[in-house]
C-alpha cells in the first residue's frame, strides 16, 4: 500500500466519522427540543462514528510511526 493511499483512506475515515457524529448531534438536539424523535440510535450511532474516529486516527499514528522508523534507518 502507498504511503498516500492509506493517508487518504484515514483522513477520510475521520472525515466521515466526524460527519457521523455532526448529524447524530443534531437528531440529539432537534429530540431534546421535542422536533424530533427517539435519541437511543444517535447516541449508539455517535458510539460507533467516535470509535471510528479514533480507529482511523490510530492508523495515522502507526504509519507516522513507520515512517518516522524507515527515515531514522535511512539517516
């Protein structure tokens, strides 16, 4: 795998989980205000978009840490 591709693949995984967790927010806050209805799926559905975050965030941490590792072998 490319170094790119699988910077992009994490940048979008973290862009899609925080859009995840931007809609969630606004069903939470349209059912706090008695717009709209149940809050249990936005509250598990924001669960699952943090963990992806957080998943996608670990995989730039891993290739920074690869990267870091292969340029200290170089020097």
């Amino acid at each position: 795998m490319q170094v790119n591709n699988a910077f992009n693949t994490a940048i979008q995984g973290i862009n899609r989980g925080m859009d995840g967790l931007n809609r969630n927010a606004a069903s939470i806050a349209q059912a706090s205000t008695g717009e709209g209805g149940d809050v249990v799926q936005p509250l598990v559905e924001s669960k699952i978009n943090k963990l992806q975050v957080e998943a996608n965030v670990r995989m730039l941490q891993a290739q920074d840490q690869m990267i870091g590792s292969l340029l200290d072998e170089m020097a």
